[in-house]
C-alpha cells in the first residue's frame, strides 16, 4: 500500500465517525428498542457501507436482498412457534367455537 491509500483510508474512518455522531434523530419518544438497538446496530453498518465505498443504491439493493432473503425463509420453514404459528391453529386439535355477539 502507497502513503496516498493509508492517508485515504484514515480521511474516510475520520469522515465516517464525524457523520455518525452529527446524524440521527432524537432519541425522545422513540421505543427503547429502536433505541438501543436498531439504530447503533445500523450506525455501525452505515459507516462499513461507507468505508467501502458503497453508494446509497447499493446500500439499499443489500438491504433488500437480505430482506428478501429472509422472507423465503419464513415462507421456505416449517409453521411452528418461533416462524409465528399459534397452538390453537395446529392440525388435529379441535376449534375452539368463537363466541358471536
């Protein structure tokens, strides 16, 4: 690696941390999980995507492939508890009759 591309890499690592900590939103009124966890989770990717030199196109093109990944996998998986089927929906177990005002 030449001098240019170390003094490059570091600008980009400085710029990136500046820009983190100026963005954002407020952090009133916003749920605690958002909170505490989307956002430094996705601070943290914003930054790896900049310092790689990727474009917010190409940020948002990943973000729906992982995004429809994982919904082929829901979709791909079998229904049980954790994927979001309910035991009372389970094949062979009787209906409950539902009450009608």
């Amino acid at each position: 690696m030449t001098g240019n591309t170390l003094r490059g890499a570091a600008t980009r690592h400085v710029t990136a941390r500046e820009l983190s900590q100026t963005a954002g939103k407020p952090n009133r009124g916003a749920p605690a999980y958002s909170r505490w966890v989307n956002r430094p989770i996705g601070r943290q990717l914003a930054i790896l995507a900049f310092q790689a030199g990727m474009t917010p196109n190409q940020v948002t093109l990943a973000s729906g492939a992982v995004s429809l990944c994982g919904i082929v996998l829901l979709g791909a998986g079998p229904a049980t508890v954790p994927v979001g089927s309910r035991a009372r929906n389970t094949p062979g177990r009787p209906r409950r009759r539902q009450r009608v005002c």
